[in-house]
C-alpha cells in the first residue's frame, strides 16, 4: 500500500484536459510544497515534469500543470497528445523519518 | 549533461546481498545541495525510495527498508553504492539511481537495472 493515494487509471481524448489526483496527509502533502510529478512510458526511467506543486522543469511543456488543495495535489494535462500516454507518480517530501513517499502511479490511457 | 549509470549484479541469491553503484557523469557528485538516491520499481508495480546520501556523507533511509540498507559514496570514483542484505524474491526489481534537489525531487535518473532475487 502506497503512502499517497492515486486514481489507477484515467483517461481522455486528444485535445481534452485530464487531472490526476494524489491524495497523502497532513504529514506529507498538505504540510509541505514539495510535490513532484514523474512521467514514466514502459521500460524507461521516471522524468520529472512538475516540481515544488506547481513548477515546471526546463522542457517541460506549459500543458502539464500542478496544484494543491489541502492534502490533496493535482496534475493536470490540457491538450492531450498520443506521447501523453504513459503512468504517472507523484511524490511528496513526508519530514526527516521518511523523507520521500510515493503515490502508486496513475496509467494514462489517450483514447 | 548530468548522466547516471547503475551496475551491478543482475542476479542475486535469496539471503544474499545485492549490491549495486551508480556512477556519475557530467558532473561531481560532492557538489553541495543535492541528494543521492536509490528507488526501485517491482515488476509491474510502482516506485518505492530506498534511500539518500548527501553530499556530506549524512544518509537517508526508507524505514521499511533501514535494517538491510547501506548507501555510500565514492568521491574518488564520482560514484555512490547501495547495498540490501538478506534479499528476498520481494526484492526483485528495476533499480534505480537519482539526483535529488535535497529531498524535493529527482532531477536526473539513470535508465535502471533490473535485479532477480532467485536460487
């Protein structure tokens, strides 16, 4: 059981908008800004797309944004591409006993 | 261009120890701010943090994890090891290596290895 809860799986049409919830504690999300979104396709390494809630790395498209609500974070993905498809992690700094939680990903599907 | 690269043996006996280095590139790894990561991913599950060290040497464990964990780092070899004790088959998985900001997220990763636990 992971620590940050995640939807197994959504999905939506190209052009659409999607938003993937991760849903963790007080200890966790909702007490500090430093929830990262990860993109992984099959058989590659995880990339970061959305650090610190709502920041975008370098190269990363202005498509793919975050958000906060309390215990809750969001990543959302507005004009849905083919290469969108993919699972996603979010990941949430949880104080110095265990610094570094998990959700337990998100598969995207494009229809 | 920050690049990371596991090794390691693929292979690793139950009640083994498996150990791995992730070497870096592009980059020293005694540069200050950043933390130096394992996370690994079952086949066909999700990622689970193992561990950090930083550049001061301090290090980081997943509880679940702390008893039969040991990070280190090589300065000399601009590199940094995991080792695991006592594995078991549930200890099967890719394994990874990471560039943390601190404990904010993960930058850089290398492309993962993945380690069989089996007899």
């Amino acid at each position: 059981q992971s620590a940050l809860t995640q939807p197994r799986s959504v999905s939506g049409s190209p052009g659409q908008s999607v938003t993937i919830s991760c849903t963790g504690t007080s200890s966790d999300v909702g007490g500090y800004n430093y929830v990262s979104w990860y993109q992984q396709h099959p058989g590659k390494a995880p990339k970061l797309m959305i650090y610190d809630v709502s920041k975008r790395p370098s190269g990363v498209p202005d498509r793919f944004s975050g958000s906060k609500s309390g215990n809750t974070a969001s990543l959302t993905i507005s004009g849905l591409q083919a290469e969108d498809e993919a699972d996603y992690y979010c990941c949430s700094y949880a104080g110095s006993y265990t610094p570094v939680v998990f959700g337990g990903g998100t598969k995207l599907t494009v229809l | 261009q920050l690049q990371l690269q596991e090794s390691g043996s693929g292979l690793v006996k139950p009640s083994q120890t498996l150990s791995l280095t992730c070497a870096v590139s592009g980059g020293s790894i005694s540069s200050g701010g950043y933390s130096w990561s394992w996370i690994r991913q079952p086949p066909g599950k999700g990622l689970e943090w193992i561990g950090y060290i930083y550049h001061s040497g301090s290090t980081y464990y997943n509880p679940s994890l702390k008893s039969r964990v040991t990070i280190s780092v090589d300065r000399s070899k601009n590199q940094f090891s995991l080792k695991l004790s006592s594995v078991t088959a549930a200890d099967t998985a890719v394994y990874y290596c990471a560039r943390g900001s601190g404990e904010r997220f993960f930058d850089y990763w290398g492309q993962g290895t993945l380690v069989t636990v089996s007899s």
